[in-house]
C-alpha cells in the first residue's frame, strides 16, 4: 500500500482556518485521497476524499498538488468538536481496502 | 449519510469464553464489511473483509479461526471472538460501504471488549 506521511500533532485556535498536510510521494495514479477523522472512543468518520482536483464539501475543502504528491486538508473555522485524530489515506482502484497510518492529532484551543 | 451500528457497545467476559460482535448498516446494503481492531493509542488495524455470502479475507496475521466472521446478510456482520484471552481486549470497528468507485466507508460507533 502507498504510504502517507502526516505531522504527529497540530494545535490551532477556535474559529481560525486549520490545514492539515499529507505527504504520499509514491501515490499512483488510480489512487484516491481520503481523509477521515476520529474522535476519542469512537469509530472514525468520512471527512472528505479527491483524485485530481480540490473538492469542497459541508465539512472541509482538499487541496491537491499538481504532482499529487501531497494534499492539504483544510478546515475553514476550527470548533472545540473538530478536535480529533485526522486521517490522510489512500486507497487504489478496485482495492477497497483502508490502511490507517498514525493520523494528526489536533488540538482545538478556545 | 449511512448509519452503521455495533451491539454491544461494550462487553466484559472470561477468559476462555467466547463474544460475538454485530455490525449493522441500517439504512443501506453494505456489499463489504471490514472489521478493524484498535488498541490504546495507535491507529485502527484491518484485520478481515468480508463480503455477504463469502468467506472474510483475514490480513496477515489475524487467525481465522480465532476470530470468526459472518457476512449473512447485506445489512448484518458478526464478528466472534472465540477462547478469549486478555491480549484480546481491544476496541473492535465495523465498517460498511457500498459499491462505488472510491467507496467510501461508514463505520460503526465501536466495540470495547475487555477480557479478564
């Protein structure tokens, strides 16, 4: 499986924009980019997921390099209920499969 | 979106005994299943697809037949965790997805076993 490589932790302040950076060097070319989140004891969520071009939705934008050798998540104005574990994965073709790394942990201070 | 449920949502037994697990997508058929198991603070580990009417495909190291699937029903996966030992407790997740080309995955709220 392609590898992402994701900072251990990120701190931002209520209200204020947050992106959230994901490195997959070795992503091919029919692999997609998902990012899901996970709250303390609970099962993850689907956050938001692209190819090739940036995708907006209620929760949060993907911007995607033109390589697509990394990818920003970003969320517009941070809530004390974004804190969370955040994934970045990528996921091939017809291989359904996800392979969760160790994710970025994010800190929302009021 | 698409509801996924897990009962129990938390379960204590004996070692040596055996608990079942069951994953429900409430409001859509789910073609594939996954179970996931999670430990104290690192990330979820896949240990098993399952697709309704065939046999799971367990990821490396995970024994089958220790841990039991049942892919019945598009809507209903069990998860059996049989002669449980204490190096079994664990939080255990479902997830459901539908045949689409990214596939999304929706998943269930957890599982916490804990054996004594």
């Amino acid at each position: 499986d392609a590898k992402t490589t994701q900072p251990n932790s990120m701190e931002s302040n209520e209200e204020e924009p947050v992106h959230l950076p994901c490195n997959h060097s070795t992503i091919s070319g029919t692999d997609y980019i998902h990012w899901y989140r996970q709250l303390p004891s609970q099962g993850p969520e689907y956050v938001i997921h692209g190819l090739t071009s940036n995708v907006n939705n209620r929760m949060a934008s993907l911007a995607i390099a033109e390589d697509r050798k990394s990818s920003t998540l970003i969320l517009h104005r941070a809530t004390l209920r974004d804190a969370a574990v955040y994934y970045c994965i990528l996921q091939g073709g017809s291989n359904y499969k996800l392979t969760f790394g160790k994710g970025t942990l994010l800190t929302v201070n009021p | 979106g698409a509801v996924v449920s897990q009962h129990p949502s938390r379960v204590i037994c004996k070692s040596g005994t055996s608990v079942k697990i069951e994953c429900r997508s409430l409001d859509f058929q789910a073609t594939t299943m996954f179970w996931y198991r999670q430990f104290p603070k690192q990330s979820l580990m896949l240990m098993a697809t399952s697709n309704e009417g065939s046999k799971a495909t367990y990821e490396q190291g995970v024994e089958k037949d220790k841990f039991l699937i049942n892919h019945a029903s598009l809507t209903l996966s069990t998860l059996t965790v049989t002669s449980a030992h204490p190096e079994d407790s664990s939080f255990y997740i479902c997830s459901a997805s539908l045949l689409a080309l990214y596939n999304e995955q929706f998943f269930g709220p957890g599982t916490r076993l804990t054996v004594l």
